[in-house]
C-alpha cells in the first residue's frame, strides 16, 4: 500500500517539475523556423547569414569517408520550394521571406534527390503570398 502511495506520489511530482512544451521548447538542429529567425537579431538579413549564424553546419561538408570507391562528393544542394537552386540563391533571399530552412543529412539527401545530393541539402519553404498579408 504505501509503494503504491509512493508510487503515485513520484509520478505526480514528476509531471509537475517537467517542463510545459511551450515554455521549454527546444531548438531543433536540423530546422530553423521563422519564429527563431524572428526571434533572433538576424531577422533583417540574408537567408545565407541566418544560416551561419544559427546553424552553421548546414553550410559544411559532410564528415569522414563517405564512399568505397573514392566517389565525388557534391557540394550541398539548395532546394527552394522544390526547386534546385546553386547555393548562391541563399544571398539573395531574406530571411523573413522564409517559412522553414530543414536541413537533410547527406544519406537521406541522397534517398530523395538522388546520386548528386550526397553532400546534404538545405530545403527552404518560403511564405506565400497570402501568409506576407497576415
């Protein structure tokens, strides 16, 4: 009886210390949204600065050896609303322009957008034009 007591005791204490989602909500390392570009003293630049500054490792390399063979390595491929773009387009996009930045490892780039997108990719969801009205 008194386990049981304890039990129900811990558990309810446990609810109360954890953290509401809202108030703890953490940074995910492969997304950046246009809330923290909101929040964050970057809002009025480039989407290429926000990058660097928030998530700089979307701009690298990938790391180690990758292939069996000695394959090419590809820079890291920019998707913007699903379109390919150079890399460069992120210089010409502001970062308020933007709805979401996802970055995808180079395996899974590779899966979705095939044998040149294993350097990772940075997909970009820009705001329509209705949600710019709002």
């Amino acid at each position: 009886m008194r386990i049981g007591i304890l039990a129900m005791f811990m558990a309810g204490a446990l609810l109360i210390a954890a953290p509401t989602e809202s108030f703890a909500q953490k940074k995910q390392r492969d997304v950046i949204t246009r809330e923290e570009i909101e929040k964050s003293g970057q809002k009025d630049l480039d989407l290429f600065a926000v990058i660097r500054a928030l998530r700089p490792h979307f701009l690298e390399g990938p790391r180690g050896v990758r292939t069996l063979g000695g394959g090419a390595i590809y820079p890291v491929l920019v998707v913007v609303d699903s379109k390919r773009q150079s890399p460069e387009i992120l210089t010409q996009i502001m970062a308020l322009d933007v709805k979401e930045v996802r970055y995808l490892e180079p395996a899974r780039s590779q899966n979705e957008y095939g044998i040149n997108a294993n350097g990772g990719a940075i997909v970009v969801k820009m705001i329509g034009a209705k949600e710019k009205e709002k």
